[in-house]
C-alpha cells in the first residue's frame, strides 16, 4: 500500500474543460503533466448527484445501489473507514462547509479541517488557501486525504476576483 492517498475533488468542474480530459486549451497544465509522468491518475465519472452534499454523501458511501439509504448509512464501503483499517490517518479539508459531511459517519475521520477553521483566509483567497492549509497541517505517518475544493464552481468571476489581471479572460460565447 502507498504511503499516501489523495483524492482531491473539484466542486462542479466539467470535464470536457480539462486539458488532460481532451480539452482544446491547456487549462490544466501541472495535472495534465503529473498524469502524463504517472504521479497522478484520474478517472472520468459521473456524480450521484447535482448537490455536492448529496453527490459526496454518494462517493463516500459507495453502494451498488444509489436510492438504497440502508446501506448508505451503514458507511461499509466508506474509503475513510476502510483506510483507518489499514493503518491510515483520515483527514478532510475543505474550503466548503463541513455541512458536507452531514451524510457521512465523521467517527472515521481523524482530521476536519473546513471552511469554518479558516474563514477569513478562505474568503480572501478562496481555494489557494488550501496551500496554507496544507503547509500548516500534521500528517500522519500515512495519510488518506480528501480535499474537497470550490473555486471552480459558479459564479466563476466571483471566486477568481482575487486573482484578476494573473488570468486571460476567454470569450464564453
């Protein structure tokens, strides 16, 4: 088993906006050329859902059957749970509420660390302060991490404002 696991979700990106998905435009260039050396695989999927607490509740509960809350409840085959068996240290951090987390079992999450613990930062610098987040961090000595970002989600202007001039604007027409 890997010393670390990630698993860094993107609120709302589509896909066919990636440049390592394809996309025309290198929107993407440090993830197209991790993916391209190997560091970093990526699966194209399908949400369980349009609401991000819903589609995460399905994500992290993955069940053969989306519609059927026993088992989601049960958190059996929750990836949190399983890694805390295999000797991982859990962690969550978030530049989302942990509202998030409200279908999740949080007993099997050592780690929260959410929009609430750094409001401010978040506010200023939306998701870029997850670099500060992650800098300030204690890691375990093998960690299972889900970042949950934000910034990609609408209204695209209004959560890059704090980065204006660093972006061409591309026409949208």
């Amino acid at each position: 088993l890997p010393d670390d696991i990630w698993l860094v979700v993107f609120d709302t990106v589509r896909t066919d906006r990636l440049g390592f998905a394809g996309y025309g435009r290198d929107t993407t260039p440090n993830l197209s050329r991790w993916i391209n050396d190997g560091e970093v695989e990526w699966r194209r999927c399908i949400s369980g859902s349009v609401a991000t607490s819903a589609a995460i509740t399905l994500l992290l509960n993955t069940v053969h059957e989306p519609g059927n809350m026993v088992e989601i409840r049960r958190h059996a085959a929750n990836p949190m749970r399983l890694a805390k068996q295999h000797g991982y240290t859990t962690h969550w951090l978030s530049t989302q509420t942990t509202s998030l987390l409200s279908g999740m079992d949080v007993s099997d999450i050592d780690v929260i660390k959410a929009q609430e613990d750094a409001l401010l930062q978040i506010s200023q610098h939306r998701d870029d302060a997850m670099l500060s987040m992650l800098d300030q961090h204690a890691w375990g000595k093998r960690n299972f991490v889900v970042i949950m970002l934000r910034t990609a989600h609408m209204p695209y202007i209004d959560n890059y404002r704090h980065r204006r001039g660093e972006f061409a604007r591309w026409p949208d027409g």
